[in-house]
C-alpha cells in the first residue's frame, strides 16, 4: 500500500469526535429498527411492566451487538480503501526503519508460578530474535518473579543461569525475585520501575506466554522515538501455539476476525487507546511519574487493590497528556491463550473481577472519556451475561404468562402495515436482523480475506477455511450459554465480597483434562440447562425450540468442554487443516523454534511423582549448582532476629527427619529464603547417613546414585 | 583393570556403612557432572581409604559423615591447585565455589578434569577465577509515588482537549436525538 506518512501530532483535535459520533449514529441506525420492532411486537399483544423490562434489556444488548458490528463495518471500510490513515504504524517511513535508534529498552516479563520451560524458551525466542535484529546492545531483559510455588522458583533461578550461560547473556538477562508480591502484577512491574526505571527510556512488557520477535519490538522503539507524545503503544497479540480445540478455536477466529474488528477499534480510539497489559510499549519516564496505582478506598469487592490494572494506567497516562495507541496492522507479536473451557473461566474469573471494580473509574476525576469509555465497554462485556440470562428469563416469563391465561394470539396490526407483516413474519424478521448482526463481523471478515489470495491459502484455502468457519461458529454458538452461566456466576460472587485467587494459569500442554474436571464444573449447569428444557417444553414447545441452542449448550456442557479441551482432537483436525492459521501453516523461525525447544524440554521431566510436589526445594537442598545459585541470589541477612535460629534449626531438623510434609508450605518458603539454612541443609543432608534421613531424601539421594538395584532372579531373596 | 591405586589399596571386608559412604560420595561426585565411571571409581575409592584412615585414627563420626568432610577437603584441594582461594572448610565459601563451578560450565564442558590429578586447565581457572552473577544492574532509585484518585463527576483529563472545547459534542447529542427522535416519529405514525 502507498500510503502518506501519518503524523499523529498533526491531527486535528476533532478528529476523533468526529469518528466517535460516526460510530454512534451507526450504532443508533442499527439498534433503532430492531428495538422499534420489538417494540411493536410487544404493543400488537399489549404491553405489560414485563414486556418494558424485556424490551429495556433487549435494547442494551443489541446496544452492544450493534457496536461490534459497527465497529466491523468502518473496519472493513477502511481496509478495503487501503487501511486507515490515522494508524501509528503508518508514522514511519523506510527511511526512519533505516535510521539509527540509540534508546535504552528493558524488555520485562513478570511472572508468577507459570511453567518454567515456556517462561525461558519463551524469552530465548525472544531475546534471539533481538539479536538478529541487531538490537541487543540496547535491550536489557528482565525476568520480574513473584513466585510462590518452590517448584516454580527454584526451577526459574537454575533456568535463568543456564539461559544466560548457554546465550552468553550474562549482563544481558536479569532475575529479579520479590520477596513478598505486593500488589500483584502491577506491583511487580511498579518495582522494576522504582529499582531501574531510570536506566531506560521504554519498556516493553511481555506476558509469560509472549512472544515478540526483535523486528516487532524494535519497530515499536521506533515508533516512540518518532511520536514524543505517545505514551503507550500497545501491540495486538495474535493467539497461537493452541493444541486442543478450543485453543485452536481461539486463535482461528481471532487471526481471521481481528484485522476487521481491530481496524474498526482504531478507528474511534486513535489516541486515546487501551493498554492491555502486555505485548506493549511504554515511555519509562511518565509511566513513573504518573501510573502508580493507589489502594481504592473501601473494602470489598470495589475497594482496597486495583485488580485489573492495564484500563487504569492507561487513563492515568492520557490524564497526564500523553497519548496511548494501538499498533494495528504489525506482525511478530504473539501470545498463547487457555486451552480448555474451564481455564477459559478461571481466566475470565480474574477479569470479571478487575472489570467490575472499574464501575469505580467512571466518575473519576480528570480521566478522559474514552477512557470512561473503555471501563463501560469492559463492564458490560461482562455483565452482558447476566443481563442476557435476565433477558431469557423475562422472555419465558412473557411466555409462561400468555399459556397461563389460555387465550388465543390475535395480534393487532404493525406499525409497519404497508409491509403486510404477520406477527410470526415480524418476529422471524427481527430473529433474522439480530444474527445478521451477530454474524456481521465473521462475514465482512471473510469477504475481506477473500481479496487477499496469499492470506487466504495461509488458512488453508476456501475448502478448509469455510468448514472450519462453520465449526467454530457452532462451538461458538454452544459455548456462549455456557459463559454466560459462568459469568453470572462470578458476577454473583464478586458482588458477593468472594475474593478472587490470582494462581496461575493452568496453560501447559500435557496437563491431563479428565473428565471429573468438567462435571465438577459444568454439573450445575447441565441440571440447570434439563431444568430450563423441562419448563419451556411444558410452556410451550415453539418456545423451546428457539432456545434450543440456549439449552443444548448446557445440557451437554460437560462433554462439550471435554471434547473441546482434548489435544486428540485438536491435533486431528489440524492434520485435516481445520482451524488452520497462517502462524501455523507458515510459523515464524521464532515459533518453530519455541515448539521445538518446548518438546524437547517437556520430554526431558523426570521425577517420581513422590519427589514432583516439593522438586524444587528437593534442587536447593541437594544439588551442589541450584543450591548454590539459589544462595546467591537471596538477599544477605542484615540481624537475625532474637531465637529465628533456634526455629530455623528446629525446622531444618524436622525437614531431614520428617520430610517436606511434615512442614507447612510457610515454613519451607521461611527455610528456603534463609541463606544461611539453606547451606545448612545442603551439607548436613549429604553428611547425615541415610538411617538418620526422611524416607522421602533417601528417595531423593537415589536420583544421583549410580548403582541399580541387584536383578531380581528366582534366586534373589 | 590396571588402576593403580586401586591395585594398591588394602581391601577392607564389606561392611554396609562403608558401603552406604562410597555411594554417597559417588553420589555427590556424580551431582557435580563427574559421569566418567573410572574417575568416579577411583576419586571414590581415594577419598573413603582417607576416610577409613580418619576412623582408623579415632574419630567416631559416621562413614558418611567422614567421607564427605573429606570430599570437601579433595575438592578444596582441587580449587587451590585450580589458583582458587577459597575457605572450603565454610560452607558459605563453598556455595561460591560450586557457583564459579557451573559458570565456568564445569558440568558441560570440564566434567573429566574436576578432581582429575591432571592439571587444571588454564581456561577453565580463568573462567573460574573471573565468575560472577548479575542478578540485576547497578540500582538507580526512582521515587514512584500513588496517582492522585478523587471520584466524583468530572471533566475530561486532558488539558490540551479541556482547553479546545468544541461545539462537536452539543452536534453529535443533536444529531443522535434526531435520529431517535425519527424512530420516534415513525412508531408513532404506526400507532
């Protein structure tokens, strides 16, 4: 595409009004005539305080349809004119791609209990394909851990030596490991800040499953050099690595759908974007001055920490004048997504969470109204659901009260009586405009793939792409009562003052997906999806027969989430090419790699499943290298504290008797982050004879021992 | 076999401790990355005859326990022929010492000369000797106070916009009555 330097310090102040009001009054004109006929629907029958709740409701969830296909329509507009001119990608010439770039650029991830060998490889691919890019000289990379799980932290502090061994990184690659993980992520990453901030002038903020590649981070250096007002410049990760279904699902439907939906979310936002979270760049020097997230007032499930803490910093940064943009329309950046149902929840749990605390954020002084914006938009994404299983409800209600009165339909004239509409035709009219909404985005999507013939054979060609098409908007279709389930339920909870736990995710492949997993998790609602069909079926049948995808996808929630969660399956059709992505047809060197580097890692774990639940502490007492990596990197002790010998003693007493067990996971974290116990333990636990050992360590000691056990023959005894 | 100073020691009758002490020295050898099974044999064997001798001479320690002191003492040995001034009696030192060990990449590429009677080679002293971890770069301290939250309704947050306040707002709410003001209409036609 020739297209003309875009210089965002030179656009106009209105221009972003004025797409904004554009947006609106599509949005208007598209919610306008379903509402109207909705309306009209419940005045031919006669209106009743049930029929204004379900109209209300019907009205702000087709509010939020209409937005996205709006929002799809100016996206597929533009692409199809070229692309927009106001992206920040188009700020840059050939010529800047050629100049030189001297900015100090720490490129951190923060992690937290995640799989150690997809954290490392992860940033290997990284940091290797800045060196290729020729950039290392002003990148530093920093491993920002919060760990709790010995097995994770200890495996991360033995990883991270032989990574920079192996890359010769040293002074390249940092760990930092907090001592007490104030304030979560943010806390993390506002420690960083505090420690070395100043060293840098950006910083790029990497999930523990990202992947950037060097082109894509130093694309994104230079487009700070080159806009001195952005603040932020947040990427858009495509979703990849997925092995199950649903994983695969994902990241299909993101890599075809997104390039429309993201040009349209562009098109309104502009500079005053979203940041979230990772797979972005950020301006060190106002990030510290001015994004330092205070405690909320309260208690509760609005008060005391900001949980979701990407929105806030963002309006934080375009409170204080610096603009905030979203990188359309650049490749290299990536990132992994949950591979089962029931992750996917877990997942949604934590940011259901964070969201509704934002309700706060809307009357906030000083914040911008797209920002306003941005926290409405993350609500309702959320509390859509249960207003939608309201909106079920009200309508079986409607349903359930005309059978009860007995009486025969005779609906009065439409509003529309030039058209001839009879009430089922008005009706299946209405159904018929709403899925065309709903499916707006997918077809634009495809028609705009459709002119482009090497993306297009990326997915695998039209003869696996529509069928994969087809799939995915079944599963769709049938996961979304499930969500919606799901998401009314957290909603309940958080309102409830249940606290969220932040773990990790559960995202490595291999982990075993039983099916108790998902009974236990869908069983409520399948009884609820039978209750549901039982009393529609008894109200009325057609009824039932228009929620039948309503009540399917409950009914059999629990195999779906086990089908769907099945690597089997998911690498069954990836050999038959469905859901077939172009990161998969033709990978990246960097994701090639990481998968290789992946497989070969995960077929390499040990361990008995004895030792499994406590390797890591097993690694700091007993390996010469780990322990003494693991000491190092404990900070020196200052004074003991009056009889925290005596305890430490105690403990590391009952550690070598006892074994791991027979401590609480406080009092192995308290061993662990002791210096001084930890060289105890090493050398009393190779010196003590084994008669004097926990059965547990003598296990241990045989990982090293060189002699097998004798033969067995019929003459052993 | 012709290993010498295996051919030349006194074979001791076979006693499970003992036993017990050979294998945990070969053990800790062998955690270190020494996997050559002749060296491990005969550092083994080196270090428990010095060990017997310990108890021989008196001391009522385990087998284990003397064996290993020993080994430490084989290995500090081995440190100070490798030019390392390191207190191996202090476990602390020794921590530091394993630490120049596996970044010198002793496991992976000197495996067969840790504790071996050739000398050590002056690459592998020099990585030894110049070792260090950097956990992290040189400090530089940033003060990062909390953003200033006050809720209450307010106006927009920036002062560039704040300052250019158009009439595109009052337009675009004109312009969106309009429009609901014409589905209005056209409900109302119908009714």
């Amino acid at each position: 595409m020739d297209c003309v330097k875009f210089e965002p310090a030179q656009l106009s102040p209105h221009e972003a009004a004025r797409r904004r009001h554009r947006i609106v009054t599509i949005v208007l004109l598209l919610t306008g005539p379903a509402v109207l006929t909705m309306a009209d629907l419940h005045q031919r029958t006669g209106f009743d305080a049930w029929k204004f709740l379900h109209l209300a409701l019907f009205a702000l969830l087709f509010l939020l349809v209409a937005l996205g296909a709006a929002q799809a329509l100016v996206g597929y507009v533009l692409r199809r004119r070229g692309g927009d001119p106001c992206r920040i990608v188009g700020s840059l010439d050939s010529a800047d791609d050629q100049g030189t770039i001297l900015a100090p650029t720490a490129v951190v991830m923060p992690i937290c209990n995640e799989e150690v060998a997809r954290v490392i490889e992860g940033l290997r691919a990284v940091y290797e394909s800045v060196g290729r890019s020729g950039r290392l000289a002003e990148c530093h990379f920093f491993l920002l851990s919060d760990s709790t799980d010995p097995n994770c932290w200890i495996g991360e502090e033995a990883a991270w030596l032989a990574l920079t061994r192996r890359l010769g990184a040293q002074g390249r690659i940092f760990y930092r490991k907090r001592r007490i993980g104030i304030n979560k992520k943010a806390g993390n990453i506002a420690d960083f800040c505090r420690r070395w901030g100043k060293l840098y002038r950006y910083m790029v903020v990497l999930d523990a499953d990202s992947v950037m590649t060097g082109d894509a981070i130093v694309r994104l250096v230079r487009l700070m050099e080159r806009n001195r007002r952005v603040g932020i410049i947040q990427g858009v990760p495509l979703l990849v690595n997925g092995e199950t279904i649903l994983a695969r699902l994902q990241q299909f439907a993101s890599r075809l759908y997104s390039p429309v939906s993201v040009a349209g979310l562009n098109y309104w936002q502009l500079s005053e974007a979203n940041y979230w979270g990772h797979n972005a760049i950020i301006r060190l020097a106002p990030f510290i001055r001015h994004c330092s997230l205070p405690e909320l007032p309260g208690s509760g499930p609005f008060g005391g920490r900001i949980l979701s803490h990407d929105y806030v910093e963002a309006a934080l940064m375009r409170r204080a004048g610096w603009e905030v943009w979203l990188a359309t329309e650049m490749e290299g950046n990536y990132e992994e997504c949950p591979a089962t149902l029931i992750e996917f929840a877990q997942r949604d749990r934590r940011w259901l969470q964070g969201n509704l605390q934002h309700a706060r954020f809307l009357v906030a002084r000083g914040f911008h109204g797209a920002n306003r914006a941005h926290f409405m938009l993350g609500i309702l994404s959320y509390l859509a659901s249960p207003l939608w299983l309201v909106f079920l409800v009200v309508s079986t209600v409607i349903a359930a009260r005309f059978a009860a009165a007995g009486l025969v339909l005779l609906p009065g004239r439409s509003f529309a009586s030039y058209v001839h509409w009879s009430y089922p035709a008005q009706a299946l009219s209405l159904f018929g405009y709403t899925m065309t909404l709903l499916f707006l985005p997918k077809a634009l999507a495809l028609l705009d793939l459709r002119s482009r013939r090497e993306d297009l054979a990326d997915f695998g060609g039209r003869r696996k792409l529509l069928p994969g098409v087809a799939l995915e908007s079944l599963i769709f279709t049938l996961l979304a009562p499930v969500l919606m389930l799901f998401h009314t339920w957290f909603v309940i909870l958080t309102l409830a003052g249940s606290k969220v736990s932040w773990g990790a995710q559960l995202r490595e492949r291999g982990a075993a997906h039983a099916w108790v997993e998902p009974v236990v998790a869908h069983g409520g609602q399948t009884v609820l999806g039978l209750i549901g069909a039982a009393l529609v079926l008894r109200i009325d049948p057609r009824l039932a027969l228009w929620m039948s995808p309503i009540l399917a996808g409950l009914i059999f929630s629990i195999p779906f989430s086990y089908l769907t969660g099945s690597r089997t399956l998911g690498r069954a059709l990836r050999r038959r090419g469905i859901f077939e992505t172009p990161e998969e047809s033709r990978p990246l060197p960097e994701l090639a790699q990481l998968d290789e580097a992946l497989a070969r890692r995960r077929q390499g774990l040990p361990h008995s499943p004895e030792l499994a639940a406590n390797y890591g502490l097993l690694q700091a007492v007993l390996d010469p290298y780990v322990n003494a990596v693991h000491v190092s990197l404990l900070r020196a002790k200052d004074e003991p504290a009056p009889g925290s010998e005596e305890r430490f003693i105690a403990l590391r007493r009952v550690l070598l008797r006892e074994g791991p067990r027979a401590l609480m996971p406080r009092d192995r974290t308290a061993l662990l982050m002791d210096a001084d116990s930890m060289h105890a333990l090493h050398h009393e636990l190779w010196a003590c004879p084994s008669a004097q050992l926990a059965a547990w360590w003598q296990l241990a000691l045989q990982h090293y021992t060189r002699v097998a056990p004798a033969p067995q023959t019929a003459f052993s005894r | 076999m012709n290993s010498p100073s295996l051919a030349a020691a006194p074979l001791s009758p076979a006693d499970p401790d003992w036993d017990e002490a050979f294998l945990r020295v070969q053990s800790y050898l062998r955690s270190h990355g020494l996997e050559s099974p002749v060296l491990l044999s005969q550092i083994t064997g080196e270090i428990i005859r010095d060990a017997e001798a310990r108890a021989a001479a008196g001391r009522t320690d385990a087998p284990v326990t003397l064996a290993m002191e020993v080994t430490h003492a084989f290995i500090g040995a081995w440190f100070a022929r490798a030019g390392q001034q390191i207190d191996w009696a202090n476990e602390r030192a020794r921590a530091q010492g394993r630490l120049a060990l596996i970044i010198a990449d002793l496991p992976g590429r000197w495996a067969n000369y840790f504790l071996s009677p050739e000398p050590v080679p002056a690459e592998l002293a020099a990585a030894m000797t110049s070792f260090q971890i950097l956990p992290g770069p040189e400090l530089s301290l940033s003060n990062m106070p909390p953003a200033l939250l006050e809720f209450g309704f307010a106006e927009s947050g920036d002062p560039v916009l704040a300052a250019k306040k158009t009439w595109l707002p009052l337009r675009s709410m004109v312009s969106w009555l309009f429009i609901v003001g014409l589905f209005g209409v056209a409900w109302a036609a119908g009714h």
